[in-house]
C-alpha cells in the first residue's frame, strides 16, 4: 500500500478535471486550482461542467473527501507535494503554442515553494518548456534543490477521458533524476502495480483482463517531444487514410475494406483509419501546427505536417463539393445535419468540421436544421438560432423536409435511427454521410440515395429523387 499523496492540479479544463479525479480515484489527496470563481464554486457544488462518462460519478465519490477545488495557488502549492500544470496552451498566430498561462503559473508556484516540490508539466508543452519553467522559477529565487520540473504527458481522448487515465496503454514519465521519478512512480504506482482494477468500484476498461500500464521513463524532453509526436502521427494516420478515401472514390473500391485490409497488419493496426471528413478538436489541429512549429525552430522542415494539414483541410471542402453536387443549387435548400460536436461522445465543438461547414453552407443561402445529442447548446453559442439556422430535439424532427440529410459527427444514436422513418420525413430521400455510418446495401435497400466517403458514388437501387429533380 502506497502512502496518500497531496496533490495540487493547476487547471479544470479536460485534462485537469480529469487528472484531478483520477488522482482522488486511485488513493490521493488532491487540491484543484483554478482561476476561474465560478467554475470553481460549481465544481464545488459538484456540478460537472464537461460531458464525459464516469465523471459525475467518480466526482461526486470523492467531492468533500480526497479533491477539493479552490482559486488559492499559493496554499496549494504549499500543501502539495507534487503540482501538476495543466492550464491552457492555446495555438497562437504563427501556430506556436502560446505558453503565457504556464509561465504565469510558474511564477505564482515559484513565489510558494518553500521546501522541496516536483512541478510536473501535464498540458500538451512543446520541447525545452521544462527548462523555461525551471529558469522562471529560480528567478523568483528558488534555489534548485527546492525543485525539479518533470513532464508527465496525457494522452486521453475526450468522451473517454476518465477510462484513457485509468486504463492508460503507458505511463510517461519524463525525469531528471531519481528524487522526481520516485514521487511519480509512486503517484501511479495504484495503477502500474496493478491494485487500483481490483478495487470493487474500479472503473471498468475495455479490456477484460486488465494488464496494468507500463512506466515509461525517459529525459524530460523526450516527453515533451513524445507527446506532440503522438498526436502528429495520429493526425497523419487520419489524413493518410482520407487521401485513401479519395483514391478509392476514384477507383471504384470501398475505403472500408481498405482501411480493414491494411489495418490488419499488426505493424499499422485497425485505429485510426476510419475516413471522414477530416479531424477536429482542442487537441489535433493545435499540436500539428505547434510540433510543425517546434520542428521549423530547430532547424527542421517538417513538410510532412503541412501536407497532413492541407489534406485535412481538402477533405472539408471535398465533403462540400460533394453536398454540392448532389443538391445542383444551395439557396433556398434545407439540410438537415446530424452532428455538431468534432466526434461523437462528447459536448465539445472546438475545431469541429461540422461547424464549420454549416457556416459554410448558411453562407451559400441554405436553411439549416440541426441536431446533436449532446452539443446543441455549446453551439449556440457560436452559431445562435436564426431565420436560416434552427436547432431540432431529435433526428427526425431536424429531417422533416429537408432537401438532404448530412451526417457530420458519429455519434452511435445516428446509427441507431429507424431508417423508414427517416426515408418518410425528409423531402428528398438523399442522404450524404461524412462519417461513414451506414451500410451501402441497406441505405439502398430503404430506398436512400446514399454518398459517403471513399466509397465510389451512391448506389441507387429506385428511382432517385436527385435524377426525378433533374430539369
Ligand atoms: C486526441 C488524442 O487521441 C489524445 O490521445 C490526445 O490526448 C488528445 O487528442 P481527442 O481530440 O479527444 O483526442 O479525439 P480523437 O478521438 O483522437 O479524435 C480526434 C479527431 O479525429 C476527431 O475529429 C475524430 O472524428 C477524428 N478521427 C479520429 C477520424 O477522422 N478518424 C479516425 O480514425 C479517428
């Protein structure tokens, strides 16, 4: 059994907030620190401020006992034998990450610091930040011995987040030295040691045999630079499989059945492959250009990430062209668009395809109904109901008379939807699918003029509505 350690999180944003209650999860005290008043008396009210499973629970299992929110740095820092940053690092104009949020915690933690603290980076930062951050901490005059800065990188998904921490595939762990590595060694060792999954309550993986993650320790900078090259070669695998799409379009072949193919070689795996309309959210667009950035800085042209963002880009105005063939004209045609949120399973729109096509086609004079399980109200927000913009409570309701119906995120519910109905309430039975969801054969078999992505025209098995619009 692993001593209780205090723990102080800077930040309740995705991977605060969740690093936060994982921590209270697997046995720590842990003290979250934000800025933000009122996002803070929320979470002390226990209210949940992002859509992810397991989170309102496991909240509300530790609230008042092992996490506890706060805006005091200062004290927490001061109770806390490890701070883990993780505040924002937003992309700024040339594409680098802004890092002014880690540089203002830097200093707040550096005028705290006492006696000896591992300040741990847990935002996506780019290589040499550890050194920025030790050299902002000794110039608030700390001396080195009080401290050592260390990178522990989080690779959880959003709508998944909690099952990702708990159930991590490995544990990064970028050291200095053995003082740093033994405090993380023993934050994650519920985890590593493998006795956090035999708890009654543990949240469940999605492996049933659970082999607890490996510790992989490295320098700190190798961290740093694990983590954007993670996600860069994610968002790679995403634009290599769309230009497949493409090809497959072209050639007459099913992306599918590609993408399985050649997923099905261990050296490549089945993740990742699935095309689409291109990737989005908080995370992919950011680190691409950053990690491109980082790269240029050092003296190395990494064309590769511009050309995964100029397909990731094509694909977007591909998907467009496509909605456009498909209705001839744009003024004056409803769309129904099912799916706002960047992916299915989460509330989240930041860089989301989806919203930026339906500004897109609002753009172009059509009138837009649109529905999501979970995201209607953040895009409100960025996109507030008009004359040509409505938001539906279901599927059917955002169908009914619709010219076409889009698919924009894959959410399960959509998979789910009873396909008579939905043949029966649209005006024209045409449905284009940027996710992929549905099988050709069935789509034409109800009666759908179905297009998706990659996979060579629409199959019409009846008379279809877009021939009967021709002039
Ligand atoms: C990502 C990384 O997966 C995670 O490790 C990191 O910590 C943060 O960034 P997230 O942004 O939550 O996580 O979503 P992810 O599931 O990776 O999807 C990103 C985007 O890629 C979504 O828009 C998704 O729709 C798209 N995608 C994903 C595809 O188009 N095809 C795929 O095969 C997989």
């Amino acid at each position: 059994m692993t001593e209780k350690i205090t723990i102080a999180v800077v930040g309740s944003g995705y991977v605060g907030l969740v690093a936060s209650v994982c921590f209270a999860e697997i046995g720590h005290q842990v003290i979250c620190v934000d800025n933000d008043e009122a996002k803070i008396s929320s979470l002390r009210d226990g209210e949940v401020p992002i859509y992810e499973e397991y989170l309102p629970e496991l909240l509300a299992r530790h609230r008042n006992k092992s996490i506890e929110f706060t805006t005091d740095l200062h004290a927490a820092t001061r109770r806390s034998q490890a701070i883990f940053v993780a505040v924002g690092t937003p992309q700024s104009q040339t594409g680098s990450a802004d890092l002014s949020y880690v540089d203002a915690v830097a200093s707040e933690i550096a005028r705290s610091i006492t006696e000896y603290k591992v300040i741990v980076e847990k935002s996506t930062v780019p290589v040499y930040t550890n050194e920025w951050i030790s050299r902002v901490i000794e110039r608030n005059g700390v001396p080195r011995d009080l401290f050592d800065v260390t990178s522990n990188p989080e690779f959880l998904r959003e709508g998944t987040a909690v099952v990702d921490f708990l159930h991590a595939d490995r544990i990064v762990i970028g050291v200095e030295n053995e003082r740093a590595a033994t405090l993380l060694r023993a934050i994650y060792e519920p985890l590593t040691s493998g006795r956090y999954y035999q708890t009654v309550d543990a949240v469940p993986g999605v492996r049933s045999s659970v082999d607890p993650p490996p510790i992989l320790q490295t320098s700190t900078k190798a961290a740093e630079l694990i983590k954007h090259a993670s996600n860069a070669f994610l968002a790679m695998k995403i634009s290599f499989i769309n230009v497949v799409s493409n090809v497959c379009e072209a050639a007459g072949a099913d992306v599918e059945e590609v993408s399985r193919g050649v997923g099905a070689d261990a050296r490549i795996g089945p993740k990742f492959l699935k095309a689409g309309i291109g990737y989005g959210g908080s995370c992919f667009p950011k680190d691409v250009a950053a990690f491109r950035y980082v790269a240029e800085q050092l003296g190395v042209d990494f064309g590769l990430l511009r050309e995964v963002e100029k397909i990731n880009a094509e694909q977007k105005r591909r998907f467009f062209q496509k909605v456009r063939s498909a209705l001839w004209t744009f003024r004056g045609k409803k769309l129904a668009v099912l799916g706002l949120a960047f992916k299915g399973g989460t509330d989240d729109i930041r860089e989301s395809p989806a919203i930026d096509l339906i500004g897109q086609f609002l753009m172009e004079g059509c009138i837009v109904s649109a529905y999501d399980p979970a995201a209607i109200e953040r895009t409100k927000q960025v996109l507030p109901p008009s004359g040509t913009l409505s938001y539906a409570k279901d599927a059917y309701e955002a169908a009914g008379e619709a010219d076409a119906l889009l698919i924009l995120t894959d959410w399960q519910e959509f998979v789910e939807l009873d396909l008579d109905r939905l043949r029966y309430t649209l005006r024209y039975p045409i449905v284009i699918d940027g996710r992929n969801l549905f099988d050709r054969v069935i789509m034409a078999q109800h009666g759908f003029t179905y297009l998706s992505v990659g996979r060579a025209g629409g199959v019409q098995v009846r008379d279809s509505a877009l021939t009967s619009r021709l002039p």
